[in-house]
C-alpha cells in the first residue's frame, strides 16, 4: 500500500504546494495530493493549481497573517518555477 509520502514522491509537486491546494480545497493532504497531480498533467491545470496558491495568499493577507502571505508568495514562486505552464500563465 502506497503511503502519502510515497505518493508525494512521485508527484512533481512539493509538500508545501500539496498543503495549498488542501487548504483551499478544504480536503484532506491525500486527496489534495491527487487532485493537484491530475490538474498539472492537464493543459490548463496548473493554471487552477497557480490561482488556488494565489487565493491564499490573498485570504492571509486578509486574515492579517502577512508571515503566513509572505510563506505562501515561496509556494507560489518555486511552483512556478517547476511548471512553466504555471509560469506563463496570468
């Protein structure tokens, strides 16, 4: 049976990213996980996956959390590095 960080290991995403897209989703890590892997496999999934992150980004800032914003900005960064679909697009 596959554990989640054996799943994590085979996703190109990074744990930080996972825990984004659970946040905003409102799911558990595991089901994250796969939702975030499927959507960066389709065209314009990792443009969905770059608004989730950006979205909460704005929700901390919100909340009046800005070290949780400015942790978040990291997430968005390194995901776009590793996505360049991501990267591109608005």
């Amino acid at each position: 049976m596959l554990r989640y960080e054996d799943c994590l290991a085979l996703a190109e995403l990074d744990e930080s990213e996972v825990e984004a897209v659970a946040r905003h989703e409102n799911l558990p890590e595991m089901l994250a996980l796969a939702l975030a892997q499927y959507l960066c496999e389709c065209e314009t999934g990792e443009r969905c996956v770059k608004r989730m992150i950006l979205d909460d980004i704005e929700q901390a800032r919100a909340a009046g959390n800005p070290a949780e914003a400015a942790r978040l900005k990291l997430v968005l960064r390194h995901f776009c590095e590793t996505h360049p679909r991501a990267a591109r697009a608005a």
